[in-house]
C-alpha cells in the first residue's frame, strides 16, 4: 500500500535560497515546456522527451534527471486536465468556460511542489532519533547536509524502507517540506463475520453509525462560521496588516477539517476492527452536481469533506485489514431498515423517522446506516459469490 511521509526540511539561510531558486526554475522550465506542448498538440510522454529534452536543459540548465522530472510533472498535468475534462468538471463540450481551459496551455506557480527520485535525491536516517539529513540537487549544486525532522513513527517508517519512492519538495508560508512515498505493508483483509459497520455521512452529523455512534458537525459548523465571519471583516477592511493575517488563516479552516476528519475515522476503523465487522459507506461521487440547492447552503454543501473521509476511512481500513465496500446511497434515508416500506414521508424532519407502514420510530441517521449496513453486506456476498468453492449435490 502506497503511503505519504511528510517530513521537514531545516535549511540554513544559503540552502533555503538555493532550493527557493531551484522551485523557481522547475516551475518556469515546466511552464515553457507546457507551453510549447500546447502549441505542437504533443502530450504524451516518451514524444515530448524525444522532442523538447535537449532544449529544456540548454534553455534552464537543468541536469539530466530533473529535467525529466518536468517533463513528467508536465505530462501528468496533462493527464489530470483531459480526465477532468472528461468527467464534465469543466462544463459541457461547447460551453465557454470549456473552451477557455481547452484553449489556454497549462500553467505552474513560482513555488509548485517539484518532484525527485533517489538520482537526484538520497535520504540519510540515523538509527535512532527522530532528525537525520538528505542530500538534494539544486540549481547551485549538490546540497549534501540538509537536516530534517518529522514525525518520529514517520521517521521510523522511512528507515525501515529498504527504497524510497518519488519525493515531492514543496514550501509552504515559508516551511519547506517533502512529501515522500513509501510502500507501507498492508494487512490482509479478514472475513467480516459479525457482519458490517454501517456508516451515514452527513452535515449535521458528520458520521453515524450503525451502532448509534453520532460524529456531530455542530462543533465544525460553528468553527466554519466563525471563520468565515472573521475572513469578512479583515477583507472589509482592505489593509496590508489585514491582507497579512488572512494569508496566515487561509489554511486554519482546512487543517481543522482534516483533523476532525482522521479522529473520526480512526474511530469508525477501530470499532469495526474490534467487532470483526466490515465497513459500509455510501458512494456519494457526484452529489454536488446532482444536489440543488438554495444559495445560503450552497457554502455548507461545498465545504463538506466528505470525499475525504472516505479516503481517510479507506486507507485506514486497509492498514488495518478491515473489508471497506461502497454502496448506492439512493433512498437509504426513506427506508425503513425493519419492514423495508420506502417513503418520502418517512422522512419526517433532519432527525426524525417515523415508518408509515410498520409505525417504527428512530433516529433518521441511525435508521439510514441500517440501511447501509445491509446494502453493504449483500454487496460484499455479491463480490465473494464468484470465488465461493461449489456446492456438491448429493443423492
């Protein structure tokens, strides 16, 4: 299993500059490289290397490997604009925010993470201790003593790799860091015997499960709010020490967000890994688009972080050899989960379910990651049926 290690770069005063410069000149190469692509109609890899490899190092003095590096990082930019454009998130063919993005070349900050690999990039890690060094090239040379500090179980992990993977360097408000891919083991997925884990995402409650375990989202509403209400008035104000402190807070919202998100569903893994259980959520891919909404709910609908729960519940889940299995969210919150009688009526307010057949009362959350739980354990008797061993008649 693929995993990011982020660490911390603690560049003297000289080193800094140098990899500053060195950010500076990759985005500028990849931008040029960007553009002289968008200008031949030529994307794919091994023909944009044939054709513009030899210009790019004369024209950016990059060294061999970086520069194939930028050639990648373009590349990939490429592919992630055409599956975006294929998946509509640019608008319908024809329609003018389309054409603008189909018509304008690709273009990359002064400061966009660049990547390396172990020929431009080596890692040196004590035995013990949470510190070591690597050795990174630049545009001014081989820095070769560059320490670093994370995480000690981050650290950790990265000694017991026996190879590193693609490194990304990034500075971020002024911290330099890297972002280091590594080849975590993963644990065999167990059987889920006492069934699965039926887990209802939503906004008032970020997550219930099955269980009656509500995650509320009233403490990272209010905290939304706030910042918003606190984003108002320092634009309202329009001065550099303002403009200074909303550059500080940018990313506050986020980094709380995030935080909620890994506890909650640190939370959900390990309850299911107790029980023996497997964990059911709903694939919601594409509820923005689907969802109409009112103005003032637009805001708290776009700043739901529910595609990264999932994710943050998926990796966890594999970590842990926990089985994870999405399925349709389509009426779960109508269903009743005793009689199964489906009904918009049911439904009676955000928290309220009353069954209109069977009389059933509970609440709406918990009733749908009933739901779920069973979809979630048909779906994974439909994956294992074709693997199941047959069945012998007997006279």
């Amino acid at each position: 299993m693929k995993q990011v290690v982020q660490v911390r770069l603690l560049p003297t005063l000289s080193q800094a500059s140098a990899l500053l410069d060195t950010l500076n000149t990759c985005n500028t190469a990849a931008s040029w490289l960007s553009r002289q692509m968008h200008t031949a109609g030529t994307f794919r890899k091994f023909d944009v290397q044939k054709r513009f490899y030899a210009a790019l190092r004369e024209r950016f003095g990059l060294a061999a490997q970086p520069a194939i590096r930028v050639i990648g990082k373009t590349c990939d930019a490429y592919s992630t604009l055409r599956a975006n454009l294929t998946a509509g998130n640019y608008g319908r063919p024809g329609s003018e925010r389309r054409r603008k993005v189909e018509a304008s070349p690709v273009v990359f900050r002064a400061q966009a993470a660049q990547p390396f690999d172990a020929r431009c990039l080596s890692w040196r890690l004590g035995d013990t201790g949470r510190d070591g060094m690597v050795s990174i090239w630049t545009t001014a040379g081989r820095l070769r003593n560059v320490r670093i500090m994370g995480n000690p179980a981050h650290v950790a992990l990265l000694r017991s790799r026996p190879a590193i993977g693609e490194t990304d360097l990034l500075c971020r408000d002024g911290v330099w860091l890297l972002h280091a891919v590594v080849d975590s083991p993963e644990t065999p997925q167990r059987e889920p015997k006492n069934g699965f884990l039926g887990v209802d995402m939503g906004i008032v409650n970020i997550a219930t499960t099955s269980d009656d375990d509500r995650m509320s989202g009233a403490r990272l509403t209010r905290y939304r709010k706030r910042q918003q209400r606190i984003r108002k008035r320092l634009r309202a104000r329009k001065t550099s020490s303002a403009r200074r402190l909303l550059k500080k807070r940018r990313r506050k919202e986020n980094r709380f967000a995030t935080d909620m998100n890994h506890q909650i569903s640190k939370r959900i893994v390990a309850e299911a890994e107790r029980t023996g259980r497997g964990i059911a959520i709903e694939n919601l891919n594409g509820i923005r688009e689907r969802v109409r909404l009112r103005k003032p709910q637009r805001v708290t609908l776009h700043s739901w972080a529910f595609a990264q729960l999932g994710q943050y519940l998926s990796y966890k889940a594999r970590r842990a050899g926990v089985v994870l299995v999405q399925v349709d969210p389509a009426y779960t919150s109508q269903q009743c989960h005793r009689c199964g009688w489906i009904d918009k009526k049911n439904r009676r307010s955000q928290a309220s379910f009353i069954c209109g057949r069977c009389g059933f009362v509970g609440h709406a959350d918990h009733n749908a990651a009933h739901n779920i739980a069973a979809r979630g354990a048909v779906c994974w008797g439909e994956v294992m049926r074709p693997h199941a061993a047959p069945t012998l008649a007997t006279s």
